[in-house]
C-alpha cells in the first residue's frame, strides 16, 4: 500500500448518481437524493462518501451499520413506533443495523457517511 491508495472523500472526487427512493417507499414530496460514493474497501463491506437529499419523506430499512456528518440541512428520522429525532448541520450520529422507520428530509440537506455492512 501506498499513500496512493488513500481516497480523498468529497463532492469533487467522483461523480454524482442522482435517484429516488422506490415508489412504494416514498410517503410525502419528491426525496431525490444525490450520492457520491467515493471509497468502497476491496471486499465492498466498508464505504463512504456524500449524500445529499431534497425534501420528502421515505421509508428506511437500514441492514447496514452508518455513521453520518450533518453538513448542511435538517432531516427527521422516525422509528416505527413513531419517536422521532432531529438533525442537523452538525451532527454527528449512527444509525444502527436493523433500524427502520422513516426518513424526512425538511430542508436540503447533505450528510457525509460511512457504511459497513455486515
């Protein structure tokens, strides 16, 4: 290995993939979402990168571990049982494994994050 192997993590580094939520799991607005998915381990159990969503809300299912950066924005995520949280430019928080709920996105907002899936 070699400091050319260290991936810089931005907007900058690779391009955006632009998508929505499946139909069936948008419950309000148009959550287009962009991604920048800049680094993936050799095993692509481990990545990370930006991703920035418009207002609307969708439902989550999350079979990954992620840990995200509020970088601008505000967004709601709700459990099933209705508790909810806000966040934040920011904030830094985790999302576990098995979590699922819902996702509002109140104001444009960008996150960075990092995935690894079990």
């Amino acid at each position: 290995m070699s400091v050319k192997d260290i991936k810089l993590i931005g907007t900058d580094q690779v391009e955006s993939e632009s998508y929505l939520p499946d139909q069936e799991k948008i419950l309000a607005g148009n959550p287009a979402q962009l991604i920048w998915h800049c680094y993936d381990n050799k095993d692509k159990t481990f990545g990370a990168g930006i991703w920035q969503g418009e207002p609307g809300t969708h439902k989550v299912s999350y079979s990954e571990e992620e840990v995200c950066f509020m970088l601008e924005g505000k967004v709601v995520v709700a459990d099933d049982d209705g508790n909810e949280i806000t966040l934040q430019k920011g904030d830094m928080f985790a999302i576990p494994a098995g979590f699922s709920g819902s996702w509002t996105t109140v104001e444009t907002a960008k996150k960075m994050y990092v995935v690894y899936e079990k």
